[in-house]
C-alpha cells in the first residue's frame, strides 16, 4: 500500500504519488507517459504532472493497479488544476 508520508520529494502536488518503494520497474512510465516520469539520479520514478483529462486520470488509476509493488497513491488531493482528483 503507498505510503503518502513516503512521498519522494520529486512529486508535483496534487492527488497522485510516488513513494519511496518504487522499484523503476517503467510500468508507471509506459502505462501513463504524459504524468509519470523517470529521476535518473534517484533511479525511480515520480508524478511530474498531475492528470488534468479523464484519459490521464485513467491511464494514472491504471499505473497504479499495475504497480508491481503498489508504490503510487491517490490521496484525492487538489490538483494542480484546482480541482479535486
């Protein structure tokens, strides 16, 4: 289960996380290329833009079911759009 006091600190703010248990395994990345990303110096990855259309909050929702080690979270944070996630 993500941990959203493990966040790592690269994550936009908003609804959806990385946590610290991620593995780089690229799932996120290729699942949901438009809002996850890769840190090279960190070897994981983060949430470089929360999702703003309903393919990207499906494409999210499904990086997050394919985690092989359930590292992303959705806390229903505010967007970075304002809205509620």
């Amino acid at each position: 289960m993500p941990d959203r006091n493990d966040r790592v600190k690269e994550n936009v703010p908003g609804a959806y996380y990385v946590d610290s248990s991620c593995i780089d395994c690229d799932v996120c990345r290729d699942t949901a290329p438009e809002n996850f990303c890769r840190s090279d110096v960190n070897n994981y990855s983060f949430v470089y833009k929360q999702p703003l259309t309903e393919e990207e909050k499906v494409a999210c929702e499904e990086a997050a079911l394919c985690c092989p080690v359930e590292a992303i979270g959705n806390d229903g944070a505010i967007g970075n759009d304002g809205e509620e996630q």
